[in-house]
C-alpha cells in the first residue's frame, strides 16, 4: 500500500525546519542552509547537481539515497516550489530547480491559487491542488500507482499532514545547529498521540537520522 512518507528532512537540534524571513535569496531561510550539510556532501546530491564523480558514502548518502526509493509522486507546499506569495502574477516562475526538476514524477503542490500544470524535462509535472491537502495526496497516491509518495515539506505543510493523521513515516536529520528563531516542525504535536515511534537512530558527524514510524 502506498504510504506518505516524509524524507531527508532536515531540522536543528532546536527544532527548527527552516530559518526566518525565507526569500528568493533565502529558500529555506536565514541560516536555514546550516541545517543541510549533511545532504550537501553526499553522492545522491552531486549526482541531482550532475556530477557521478563527487560525492561521500556513509551513513549519510545511505539515508539520502533512500529518500528517493519507491517514490512514485512528491507533494510540496507552496513555499517548497517558489516564492511567489499570493495569486500568481504571472507563469514564469517554474520552481528552483531550472528546467530539469530532480523530482521525474508527479508533484503536487497545495495552494489557493489555480495555476495550469507545468511539464518539466526528466518527466517531472507540477499539478496545482486548490481543494485541500487530503485531495492533494489522493491525486499523488493515484499518480504513484502504488509506489510512495515523498512529501518534501515546507513545515507547514508537513505540519497539516501531521495534524491530519497522515504521515506514515518520518525520517529527520537533526543537524548540529541552534537556529534560535524560525519555523519549528513538531511544536505542539504530540507524535506518540498520533501513533509514531523511533525505529532507526544513527548518528554521523553532519546529523543525526531519526526514522519515526506509525505502528
């Protein structure tokens, strides 16, 4: 059965998944880049920037690598794709990624905004879901034909999938960092409520990985 499953997301050790003030020219907020050196350093990640040659192995490309196995479609939340707030003024944002997104499946992104599918090269199509988040992941869940789907974040809309009880997995980076400010992730959710618990614990110098799983 697919599952929703959130990967390689990475937040400090006070919480924290992103900085303040996020902007185009800080996507994941000031300071928020601290958060993943840990993803930075490894093969899956310079293979996603073109390079087959760079990269570490370890603990932390294990982790990284499987984030993208058995993924059949991504939800992102609005902040996740751009930083266009409010109506779209127009269609030339195409997310962060350039014309070749990493993603090559189905993403479908929640917001209040209609906007037309947008085909990428590498397979990738952006499907904009006005009618909820529960609509979002059923569209996602069709798409994937029985594979899983990842949900990339931001944190607040991993936060309204946890609040909703639909999160089935969680694997969090807890990286050496106090951001002091920002969006916190599980601020007043109670996780052993909604059924998770810690099934993988594996510390590296760059993080330390947490699986969380609904039992």
């Amino acid at each position: 059965m697919s599952r929703l499953k959130v990967q390689c997301f990475s937040i400090s050790l006070d919480g924290f998944g992103a900085g303040p003030n996020q902007s185009l020219q800080n996507p994941l907020g000031e300071r928020g880049g601290e958060l993943h050196q840990w993803f930075r350093g490894t093969r899956t990640f310079q293979r996603m920037l073109g390079d087959d040659t760079k990269g570490t192995d370890g603990p932390d490309e294990d982790f990284a690598a499987r984030g993208f196995e058995n993924i059949g479609a991504w939800i992102l939340g609005r902040n996740m794709f751009g930083p266009v707030r409010g109506a779209w003024p127009d269609e030339e944002w195409k997310g962060w990624w350039g014309d070749e997104p990493p993603y090559h499946c189905d993403v479908f992104v929640p917001t209040h905004h209609a906007r037309a599918p947008l085909a990428m090269k590498g397979g990738t199509t952006f499907y904009f879901v006005t009618d909820g988040i529960e609509a979002a992941l059923e569209r996602a869940r069709d798409a994937a034909g029985g594979k899983d789907v990842r949900l990339g974040g931001g944190v607040s809309t991993i936060r309204q999938y946890l609040q909703a009880g639909l999160v089935d997995e969680m694997h969090l980076a807890i990286a050496p960092a106090l951001l002091g400010t920002g969006e916190a992730l599980l601020a007043g959710i109670d996780l052993t409520a909604l059924g998770f618990e810690c099934t993988e614990h594996v510390p590296t110098q760059a993080a330390t990985h947490v699986v969380l799983r609904r039992g």
